[in-house]
C-alpha cells in the first residue's frame, strides 16, 4: 500500500469539496482497501466520510422508505420495515458477503464496488479497467465468472454485488449530492455504466458527487425472491442470481419486475421481461419466452459459455417458484 494523506471531514459540503480536488471517498472500506492493499487503487488522500451522518432509515412521504448512503448492510437488512415491505432487498443483502463484512460495508459502497476480474486485480496484467487502452487479458484467458451480457472487446467484467441488483427490480432513486450544494437523483437503473468506449467508469458519478442516499418507492406486495448460484454456499461471488418481484391476481401475474446480476458490467434489466410477464399466466412456454428475450444476444468468451444456459434454468426455476407453478 502506498502512503496517502487521511481527511475527515465533519460535513457533507467539506466532503464534496476535498473530493473535487481529487482525493478518493472511503466509508466501510471493504472494497477500496483490498484494492490499495494491491495497489489497484493508490489514491493520494483518503477522505473519510464516517462523521458526515446519512446513516439513518426513514419512511417518505410517498409511502417508500429512504435508505442513508452510510447506513450498513447489516442494519439495513435488519430493518423491520424494509424485511416486511422490502424482504427481497434483505434476502440480497444477506446473501453476499460474510456478517463482518456487512457489519463495514454501507450503502453507497456497496453501490459502487469495483468488479472482481483476476486481471483487474492483477497491476502485472493488462486491463483497460484499470489502465484504458492496454487490452482485456479477460478475453482469451480465465473469464469464468465474466459477462455474457453488454460485453464488449474493452471488458467482460462483471458487477458483483447483491444488494444492487434487487435495488434494480424495486425500481430505487440514488440521491447525489455535488458541489456547490447542487444534487440530482439518478434511477437506480441508470447508475451503472456499461463498458463501450470507457470501461475505467463503473457509474454516473461526476467528481465531487456523493451519494447521499436511495430511495425505494412505495411496497406492492406480492412475493419477493432472491436467487443466487454460485460455486459454493458460503461466501462466494454469484455466477447467476434474480431478484424478482412478483404479484398474481386471479391466476394471472398482474405485476412483474426481475433483475439479473453476474451477467454484465452492471445489474442487468429488460422492460420487456416485465412487460412479456404481466398479465400472463404461468406456463412453461411463458418462462421460456422470458428466457428467450434476456439472453437473445448472450455471448459467451469459453470458460463462461455455462453461463447461458444455467441463466435459462435459473429464470425458470425463479419463475416456478414466484409464481407457484407446477415443474
């Protein structure tokens, strides 16, 4: 680890300013500190967003509930309210990671970890992540765990995380504030960034932007599922995981609203899946169908290819469940 001067600022304002000038925000760490332990980040000052507050859960006016950017993991999927309204949020949450991790780990960094390429993390390999314009080492060596999904030749990492991918399929708002006490809110959907030309930016935010907070709309209830696949049933990166969100009337599915993760550079979400859902009655062919529009353009880059159809089975199998249809 390199040296690094250490801020800690006591204000949202002084935050925002000492991040302008380029330092690198740190609140849990979990992520930005493996990272500079190898030297894949090496920021010249560190500012420490602990003192600044946003770390508070609190019901909107609108019947939703808003989730402080500096609120844990932990205390967020303990939440009696959000395990009531929200549970797919908690089952996500309490799916990645291990307890002590989601002790640190809050909100707003989890929202923006960094992928976990073997090439990203290697400063030895050549990686346009990390270093734009030398080269994905992902494309012809071990892509394992890598996208199938709005890949491209620049990178075929993935986003890791849980949390966010049932934040997609709850429709959530990311509060940001900037400099100057100028802020905006940015759908949850539109955060993250695909690679295109510049896979070195993982989301939307602009220098001096933090995230203040997330707001989920008002419950619909229904049943709320998480699924994730992965190697083993400890702590492990998914291979594929679904967050869906479902409600039946009468038969028919009257509400719809799934979200993939481990399959692109971001949580993956289709209109189409939603809308091909709603108002349908179960069936095979229908999950097919649904199967059929989320990985249309799927690629796979070799050790990945099992991707594709394990994402199939897992669609249908989410699906069954949600929905209560037969097997």
């Amino acid at each position: 680890m390199r040296p690094f001067d250490y801020q800690r600022p006591d204000g949202l304002d002084h935050a925002s300013l000492l991040d302008r000038d380029g330092a690198t925000l740190i609140a849990g760490g979990t992520n930005l500190l493996d990272l500079m332990k190898l030297q894949v980040e090496t920021p010249e000052t560190l500012v420490d967003i602990n003192r600044i507050g946003l770390d508070k859960i609190e019901p909107t006016g609108e019947g939703g509930i808003r989730i402080g950017a500096l609120v844990s993991n932990s205390t967020c999927a303990a939440d009696p309210r959000i395990r009531a309204d929200w549970p797919l949020l908690s089952r996500a949450i309490l799916a990645g990671a291990s307890g002590q991790l989601r002790n640190k780990a809050t909100t707003g960094g989890n929202l923006c970890q960094r992928t976990r390429c073997y090439y990203f993390m290697n400063i030895d390999m050549p990686c346009n992540k990390r270093e734009p314009g030398t080269g994905c080492s992902a494309l012809n060596g071990r892509n394992r765990i890598h996208a199938v999904l709005g890949a491209n030749e620049n990178c075929i990492a993935t986003y890791p995380g849980d949390m966010a991918v049932a934040m997609y399929a709850l429709d959530a708002t990311v509060e940001i504030a900037g400099p100057d006490k100028a802020s905006r809110s940015v759908r949850v959907r539109d955060f993250h960034r695909l690679p295109g030309e510049r896979p070195e930016l993982d989301n939307v935010l602009e220098a001096g932007e933090v995230i203040t907070g997330v707001t989920l709309p008002a419950p619909v209830g229904g049943t709320q599922l998480y699924r994730k696949v992965r190697e083993r049933s400890s702590y492990a990166f998914a291979l594929v995981s679904i967050a869906a969100a479902l409600r039946m009337e009468e038969g028919a599915i009257s509400r719809a609203s799934l979200a993939f993760g481990s399959m692109a550079h971001k949580p993956w979400h289709d209109l189409r899946i939603d809308a091909a859902l709603t108002g349908a009655k179960p069936s095979d062919a229908l999950f097919d169908h649904v199967a059929d529009l989320l990985l249309e353009d799927a690629e796979g880059y070799g050790e990945n290819d099992f991707k594709i159809p394990l994402a199939r089975r897992t669609v249908k199998a989410v699906l069954r469940e949600a929905t209560g249809a037969s097997t």
